[in-house]
C-alpha cells in the first residue's frame, strides 16, 4: 500500500454503480474525523419536503463540521447514507454526486434503505469518515 489516501477500486470487480470507491486505503498516522448521521432539517427546525433537500442539508452541515476540524469535504473516506423508501435513492444520489464532484479521490459509499428515523419527516440521514495525513 502507498503512504497517501487512495482509492481502492479493484479491476477484478464490477465498476462501482455511481461516484464512489469501492474502498479507501488510509495509511498508518492519518488523522481522523467522524461525524453523527445528519438530517434534513435547517438551524430553524425548518425541513423541507423533497428528500435531494434533505440530503443538500445533510452535506452541508457535514460541510461544517469537517471545517470545524480544519477538514474539507475532499478528506472524506466513507460516506454512509439512509433513505426510508427506494424512490428517494435518485434525490439522495444526485446531492452526493453533486458534493462529490470535483474530488480528485471518490470515498468509499453505502446506501441503505430504512424504515425510519425519529421523525417521520426525515427521509436521509447522512455520516460521513474523513482522514487525512499530517503535513511532512
């Protein structure tokens, strides 16, 4: 293995299904962050109705917490989201692919379907893991 973050997407397997890794390597040293499960819900307890919304507000107070730490999004190793019905996978994936774009190192992704969160207003619920490797 290599002493950076990469990649891991095997030739011997199917490509992966959307904009995501099969898996990340993170060396030995790297720096970590793990978030909670985001939801859907704005700093004014607002939620909106359509599940890609959700999922913008889900990265983006990810976003926030990764700069917190001094993270950005493209430290991101691991995305795990959960959405409570199969039709509301292509509105949660078109916000992924949209806060994926641009990253020179796709994370590794799940998707899982749920049958619910603690209010039945929420749709998505989004964590993610990032590493990075200390300057030098």
């Amino acid at each position: 293995m290599s002493d950076r973050l990469s990649a891991l997407v095997p030739a011997a397997l199917r490509p992966p299904f959307a904009a995501y890794s099969h898996g990340t390597h993170v060396p030995v040293g790297a720096e970590w962050v793990f978030t909670s499960g985001q939801l859907g819900i704005t700093p004014e307890d607002v939620v909106p109705e359509a599940v890609e919304a959700q999922a913008d507000l889900c990265f983006a107070a990810i976003d926030a917490i990764l700069g917190e730490a001094g993270f950005s999004r493209a430290d991101t190793v691991r995305i795990n989201a959960f959405v409570t019905d199969r039709a509301h996978m292509a509105g949660y994936m078109a916000a992924r692919d949209r806060w994926c774009a641009g990253l020179a190192r796709l994370p590794a992704s799940t998707l899982v379907i749920v049958s619910g969160f603690t209010r039945a207003e929420f749709k998505v619920e989004v964590e993610v893991t990032a590493a990075r490797l200390p300057p030098g």
